[in-house]
C-alpha cells in the first residue's frame, strides 16, 4: 500500500491502525498470532470492519481491500457529522424554549444568535451576508442554487460550494455551476449533504427545518461551524470538468463485474483472468471508467463508483 493511499487515512484511523492495515494490505494477510503485540490497533481495525478473519487451526487476519476501507470509513464520518447537526438543532430548539421563560436573563446572552422563521427573512440574510463577505463565503448548497451561486461577490473572497451529484445531474443546476465556476468558485461533491449552511467571516447561517434557519455571529459557534465545513470540504470529490459530458451514463455489466471484482481486492490480471479476457481489455474499461465519473486514480474511482451504487 503506498504512503499516498495511507496519508489518505489520516483522521479516520490512528497512527498504529493506518500502518497496520497497510501491512495487511501489502503482506496480503497475516497469522493472528503475530497480531498479538498489535492488539489495540487490531481491535480498531475490527470495529471498523476493515478486517476479516480466516479460521483454522493457525487462524490469518485479512484486510478489506482499499476502497471498500474508505467507503465505510466515509460511511461513519458522514453518520457522525449527521449525528451532530441533529444534536446541535435539538440543542437550539431547547434553547429557544428557555428564552420563553426566560427572555430578560438570556436577552444578552442570545444576541448572536437568532431563529429566521421563513424563507423570506432567510434569504435576506443572506444576501446580505454573501454582499458582507471580504475573504471568505463558503456554502452547502440546499438554498437556492442561484443565491448561493452568486457572481458578483469580490474576487478577493474565497468562495467554494460542497453539492450534491444530482445538482449535476439536473441541466439547469449544471449550468449553474459552470457559470459561477468560471467567475473563481471553487466547488465538490458530496453525497449525502447535511444541513445546508452559508458561512462567512463574521457569521453563518444553517436551516433548521422547513423554511427556518439560524443565523448566527457568536464567534464560537462560527468558528465550529468552519471547520464541519473545512471537514466536509476535505471528504468532498472534486467535480468534473464543466466543458465535458456529465459523467452519469450508467456503467456497461461487464463494467460493473469488473468494479465489483476490483472492490473485492483483486488485480488487473486476476480480474481478466475471471473474465477471460486480457490485461489489456480490463485496463481500457478502468480507463473509461475514470472518464465517465471524472476520476484521477483508482482510489477516486472506487469511492466514486461506491457512492454511485455501482459496486
């Protein structure tokens, strides 16, 4: 396993489960019995289910090959961030019930952060925050994409914008994006989005449910809010180049047996050998394959091909 594919591991596994899944990966499986020093990272790796056993008398441990490790380990960081953005609208919920019974006492203590009731105040808001920004106005989309998608902010603030594949998927979502991406946004994919959410340097805004949303400047909280995004952002694929056909025309059966083969850990050669076809033939289709999904590496295929449903 090379050290790009474990530095991509970094924040998901600890030092010692990234180098031993890597020596699983590269050792193609070990005997339980010289694990038993390497126990903690073990156990990580079995939570996770990076890991397999092969019983017998001398039993081997096994890992799962590389995409399918991202692919869950994506999985519980996206569960985890769902998670937290529940807990931190159920927060705020119990939180507006205590400024009813209390509205003197947190008057001041709440300035900073304020219920938007409808779809109006927050779209005002903002504009008015996007109009603000001087160096940086970075979104989830949910709000309308041609709010989000605003040109005329200055070319001196950062603008990047995390999307869904199906904002792609829809032409006029698509045109969209190659227009604000020509004036210097910067955007990715992600599915499964949380919450939509806009954020400056001075505030954020994140929708709660229905038409309402929280506007925010306590500078905690936006700073919080900042890195969930920088986190996301970080998870995020890089969307494909606009000037080329949308990468959503489904893959051919033999494409997606040799998917499913490569996710199962199997090489190029064992998988023309399980097609019988030739080396050659299986690395074509790999080749249109990164094409079609925009894909720079084997790695971004596999992750893009799981998200998809076609492994």
């Amino acid at each position: 396993m090379s050290a790009g594919m474990i530095s991509m591991l970094v924040d998901l596994l600890s030092d010692d489960g990234r180098h031993l899944y890597a020596d699983l990966v590269g050792a193609g499986g070990r005997p339980l019995d010289e694990l038993r020093e390497r126990s903690a990272a073990l156990q990580e790796l079995i939570v996770h289910g990076l890991v397999w056993e092969l019983p017998g008398p001398s039993p081997r441990v096994f890992a799962v090959s590389p995409v399918v490790a991202m692919r869950r380990l994506l999985n519980q960081e996206q569960r985890q961030v769902a998670r937290a953005q529940r807990r931190l609208a159920e927060r705020y919920a119990e939180l507006e019930l205590l400024e009813q019974h209390y509205p003197t006492e947190l008057a001041e203590q709440t300035a900073n952060i304020r219920v938007l009731p409808d779809a109006e105040a927050v779209m005002t808001a903002a504009h008015d925050l996007m109009t603000a920004a001087r160096r940086q106005c970075h979104g989830v989309y949910g709000y309308p994409l041609g709010l989000l998608a605003r040109t005329d902010v200055p070319a001196s603030v950062s603008q990047r914008r995390l999307i869904s594949p199906a904002h792609l998927e829809d032409a006029e979502s698509r045109e969209t994006v190659e227009i604000a991406a020509a004036g210097g946004m910067a955007f990715a994919v992600l599915p499964d989005l949380p919450s939509p959410m806009l954020v400056t340097e001075s505030a954020a805004l994140v929708r709660l449910t229905g038409d309402a949303s929280l506007l925010i400047r306590d500078e905690g909280l936006r700073d919080s809010l900042d890195r969930l995004f920088d986190l996301l952002w970080r998870r995020a694929l890089p969307v494909p180049d606009a000037a080329g056909p949308l990468p959503m025309e489904a893959p051919s059966a033999a494409q997606q047996q040799i998917l499913r083969l490569a996710a199962a850990g199997l090489k190029d050669e064992a998988i023309a050998r399980s097609l019988g076809r030739s080396v050659r033939w299986v690395r074509r289709h790999f080749e249109l394959l990164e094409e079609m999904l925009g894909a720079t590496n084997r790695m971004t295929l596999g992750i893009t091909a799981a998200r998809r449903g076609w492994v």
